[in-house]
C-alpha cells in the first residue's frame, strides 16, 4: 500500500462517526416513540362521527328544550330531521376524508356545505309557509346565538376527533369541520326553537354554519401559520 493509499485510508477512518455518539442519538430519538393504535376503517369512522354528530345535538338540546320538536306534526318531524341527518352523515363523510390522509374522496367538501345550505333552505320553505317578518332581529338573534354556542361545544368534540387523526390542509378541514358544527347548532335549534317562519329557519337557524364556518376557517389559517 502505498502513501497515498494509506493517506486515503486515514482519512476515510476520521469520517466514520462515533459508535458511542451514533448509539446516544439513536437512544434519544427512540425514546419518546410508544406504539399507537390504528385508525378504525373509514367507513366506521363515518359512522362513528355521525354517531357522535347526532347523540350531541339532541343531549345539547336539553338544556334549550324541546319546544320546536313538540310543535312539529309527525311528518313535519320525519322531514326535517331526515334532511338534517342525511347532510350529518355527508359532513361526517366529508369530516374523515380531511382527517385521515389518504382515505377515498367520497364527496366534495363544497358541494356538501352549498348543497345543505341550498336544500335546508328549500326543506324550510315548503314545510314553514309563515315568512312573518316582525321582530325578525329580535327573535332571531337569540336563536343564532344558541346556535353558535351549540356548534362551539360541539366543535370542541370535533376538535378532539381530529387528534386522533392528520390534517393535511388546516384550512380546508376548517371550513369543512366548523360547518359541521354548525349543523349540529342548526339541528340543536330544530329542537328547541318553537318559531316555524322558513325566513327565520333560513337566516338566523343557517346562518349558525355560516358563522361556525368562517370560525373553523380562521382557526385552520391559525394552525398553518403555527
């Protein structure tokens, strides 16, 4: 071997690293790591969402009453609350594609919130033909408030789902997650408020998503930037 060789030799045994140093760093990267339980299949985390979406709107509704729900006739009540299950099982759809990367697009997150917004509307038209305007602001206000306060709790349960999952795109999920909560107010209203008026259905009840929705999309801008 010559003395180039051996130089070539010397050198290539100075960047070799440290077992010891190699071993301590490998120690401290493990540590922390604990075995985690997988993610149940999509299909039961929809279930198991819209599960959630409806045991919490009506327990929430209790501390409101029921006035709306014993107001109604048997089929006022068969389809109102379809219209308003059906849309919670297409947020919960919608919910787990944005938490659990990787799993199948199944709907559009716009066409959910635009369609149930469009179809509440339609469903509260045809079955509330009382479009009365007087004291609009007075009795509506209170309702959109109960219905904020409603989506707010229930949005804290949604945020819990969502640790148990990824989100990929904070913003989008936002959105998607903050109307959904505000469906659950909406379904909390359908309960407990007695004012069958499809104008105030559709604007002070509604407008419960519009408003969880922008606060769902300024919290996904927030975790972004974080």
């Amino acid at each position: 071997m010559n003395g180039n060789e051996l130089n070539q030799l010397d050198w290539d045994l100075k960047d070799q690293p440290d077992r010891q140093a190699v071993a301590t760093v490998s120690q401290r990267l493990t540590a922390s790591l604990r075995p985690v339980r997988a993610l149940p299949g999509d299909g039961r985390m929809i279930w198991l969402t819209w599960g959630a979406f409806v045991i919490l709107s009506v327990a929430l509704s209790t501390i409101w009453g029921h006035a709306g729900f014993e107001r109604l006739t048997g089929m006022e009540r068969a389809v109102y609350y379809a219209a308003l299950g059906t849309f919670g099982a297409l947020f919960a759809t919608a919910a787990v594609q944005e938490i659990v990367p990787g799993s199948r697009k199944r709907v559009g997150n716009w066409w959910v919130i635009g369609s149930c917004v469009v179809a509440l509307t339609v469903v509260a038209s045809l079955l509330f033909r009382r479009f009365r305007m007087e004291h609009f602001v007075q009795l509506g206000l209170p309702c959109l408030i109960t219905g904020t306060i409603a989506a707010g709790v229930i949005g804290c349960f949604i945020y819990i789902l969502t640790r148990h999952g990824y989100v990929v795109a904070p913003k989008a999920a936002g959105i998607v997650l903050g109307c959904f909560a505000g469906l659950a107010g909406v379904t909390v209203l359908a309960i407990a408020c007695p004012i069958h008026n499809a104008a105030h259905v559709a604007v002070w009840h509604l407008g419960t998503i519009l408003v969880a929705g922008v606060a769902g999309w300024t919290i996904g801008r927030w975790r972004e930037r974080v």
